[in-house]
C-alpha cells in the first residue's frame, strides 16, 4: 500500500480525482432519508419558504463539519469513535459513544419506519411486519457487500433522487422570490422551533460524522506520503462540498415543492403520504407507486449507512476498525438495526416519530461535534495537519450555533 502511495505521488491529478470520489456521497445518502423527507415536507407545508435558510446553513455547517472528519480519518488513519476512545479520559469516551449509538438508534428508527411507510403504500402491508422485513434486508446487505459496491450503488441512487426532485422544480408553481428570500434570511416562525431543529437533526446528522471518518481511514490514505496526503486532502474536500451541495439542492427542492403544493392550499402534511401529492403534477396516478418506491429505496440505502456508522461506533470503543466480519463491529450493526427496530413497536405516530427522531439527533449533535473538534483542534492528535488559527474560530462559531439552537429548542419545550 505504502508503494502505491510512493509511486504515485506525482501523479494524482486531472481525471485521477475520480478514484477518490465516493465517500462523500454515501455520507450524502444520510441526508436524503426518510427522516429529511418528514421534516422537509412539514417544514414546507407548514411554514413555506422561511425555512429554507436552515437548509443552506446545515449545509455549509456539515461540508465544514465532514471535511474535518475526513481531516481526522486522513492524518490520524482513525475513526472519530477510535480517535475519542485514545486521547480522550474512559468515562468520557464511553459516554460520548453511549449517546452516539443512541442516536444512531433514533437514526435506524426513522429509516426502518419510513421504508416500512414505503411498502405500506406500495404493498399495503403493516408497518411492523414491514419493519421486520427491512430490518432484515439491511442485515443481508451489510453483511455481503464491500463499501466500494455500496459507495457505486448511493451515486446512483442520490443521482435517481435528485433528478427526480429537481425536475418537479421546472413543473411546479413556485414562488422563487420568497423562496430565494427564505435561503438566505434567518427567520423563525411562531411554533416553528421543533421544525427548525428536526430539519438541522436531518442535515447535520452525528452518524454521518463517525461514518466519513470511518470510510477516509479504511482506505488507510494515513501512509501516504505527505505530499500525496496534502493533495488527498484537497480531493476529499471537493468530494465533500459537491456531494453535501447536492443534498442541499435536493433537500430544498422538497421543501420547495411541499411549500408550493400544500402550503399554498392551507394544508399542513400529517402523514408521510400526504406527500405523494408532490408527484402528481409529473406523474400522474403513478405517483403514490413512485413515491413509495422512492421512500422504500431511501428508507433502505440510509438503514444501510446507519447500521456502518452503528458498527464503527461500537468497534472503536474497542479501539478498532469497522471490520464487517469482527464481532465487536457486528454487534453494534446489530445494536442499531435491531434498537430502531424495537423503538418502532412503541411509536403510535409515525410521521410525528420521524420528527422527533430528527430532533433527538440535534441534541445530540453538539457532543459529537465538540469531540470531533477537539481532536482535528490538536496537534498531539493531528500532527502537522492540525487545523489552523482560522479553520478553529469558524469550526467553533458552528459549535455554538449547533449549542445555542439545542438551548432554544429546550426552552421552546420547557415554557
């Protein structure tokens, strides 16, 4: 591997980009979730356009937030989770990873439920017999399949998702100049807090953080040399910023649509079905099959990338790799599908169940964030790819906006 890096130190450019792209995009595949899906069709049906800022700012905050745990995974050739376990005391390592399988579990929940939503719709079939047989198909999946297969598999879908989605943008009868507005200008609606933060939980999401982490250093890029390692980083930056700002583009367009179609018309979405409605203009009486479709496939590829994050979690608490075929990384793929699975079974409202999934994730969020920049902030732990002077007061300016939203939303739902 070490030859290989030597070799071919003066050769990466040009088209050579391409070998490196990939990471980014199964991370992306996090965000265009059924989880995003919920709380960007009750962010545009309720509140219109004015919740489309939240979008651009969760996006600019995770390329930030990504890119450093590519950083980490590229200098150190370890995990956030392997990394925390390491230069971190053991009663907070553990603690922190607690709270992260935790929320990887309320990640599993809302993919699980929204694919089982997919198959109702599609099959009629009930939602906890439907759960089951997700569960099950993702199992089947993570066990058998590489992550450059499943890396070539969400380009594709996300590109399937996207086009979709952006499509309906040119069909659709939508105000741009309020939504152009809405991107740009910070505004909080009365009782739109819960909303807000279920949209930030969606797009920031700390499983995605373990799981880039995770796939930079199972490439092993760590032993390259650091001439090949410099120019590395620079390709997983744009591999970063061009996957996350496609799932912006799509992100917003749902919430575009959703404000277009219901919220237009005085109708706030209650179910996830409801948003079939999204489709009719393009396809007709097809459209409660392609949506369906669409949710079962989203619901799916993203169990698939919570169960890897779930698996690098849980293996470095014992200082480990993900390694599909060690017990420590099956177990916490087990931890996480079968935990969302039997969170499912207590959930009397699935729609209001993904919200609030979203939203335990931003509580959770500020924990993983501030771990993660202590790490890629330090020079025991970086070396000389330690974040600069700049990088550190514009990656700590996201910490306190990630700490200040989680104080309004607990105040919002304690007074």
């Amino acid at each position: 591997m070490l030859g290989f890096f030597k070799k071919h130190t003066l050769k990466l450019g040009g088209l050579e980009i391409f070998k490196y792209i990939g990471p980014g995009f199964l991370v992306a595949i996090g965000f265009i979730d059924p989880g995003n899906w919920a709380s960007n069709m009750a962010a545009g049906s309720k509140f219109g356009y004015s919740l489309l800022w939240m979008i651009t700012l969760g996006t600019v905050m995770l390329i930030i937030l990504q890119h450093n745990a590519a950083h980490l995974g590229i200098a150190t050739g370890l995990c956030i989770s392997e990394a925390v376990t390491k230069y971190f005391k053991k009663w907070i390592g553990i603690g922190l990873m607690a709270t992260a399988m935790i929320a990887n579990i309320s990640t599993a929940l809302a993919e699980i439920l929204g694919a089982a939503i997919g198959l109702n719709m599609l099959l009629n079939l009930p939602l906890i017999p439907g759960s089951i047989f997700v569960t099950i198909v993702v199992l089947v999946m993570v066990l058998s399949n590489s992550y450059k297969r499943l890396e070539r598999w969400m380009i594709g879908f996300v590109a399937l998702i996207g086009i979709s989605f952006l499509y309906e943008l040119t069909i659709s009868d939508i105000s741009w100049n309020p939504a152009l507005i809405g991107w740009i200008k910070p505004t909080i609606p009365m009782g739109s807090i819960p909303i807000l933060m279920s949209v930030l939980g969606a797009v920031v999401m700390p499983h995605n953080l373990f799981l880039h982490s995770e796939i930079i250093q199972s490439r092993q890029w760590n032993i390259a040399a650091e001439t090949v390692k410099n120019r590395l980083l620079k390709y997983e930056y744009i591999d970063t910023i061009f996957a996350m700002i496609l799932g912006w583009a799509i992100n917003s367009a749902m919430i575009i649509v959703a404000a277009s179609v219901f919220y237009s018309s005085g109708i706030e979405v209650t179910e996830l079905s409801q948003a079939q409605e999204t489709l009719k203009p393009l396809l007709g009486s097809l459209a409660a099959n392609v949506f369906g479709l669409s949710l079962l496939a989203a619901g799916i590829a993203s169990s698939v990338t919570a169960a890897l994050a779930g698996g690098s979690i849980f293996s470095g608490i014992f200082q480990e790799s993900f390694n599909v075929k060690d017990i420590h990384s099956k177990t916490g793929i087990a931890i996480t599908l079968i935990g969302g699975l039997i969170a499912i079974f207590f959930i009397s409202n699935p729609f209001q169940g993904l919200i609030w999934s979203q939203i335990f994730l931003s509580f959770q969020l500020p924990w993983t964030v501030i771990a993660l920049l202590l790490l890629t902030s330090s020079k025991k732990v970086m070396g000389r790819h330690v974040n600069s002077v700049s990088s550190n007061i514009v990656n700590w300016s996201i910490a306190a906006i990630v700490i200040f939203l989680n104080i309004a939303l607990l105040a919002d739902q304690l007074l």
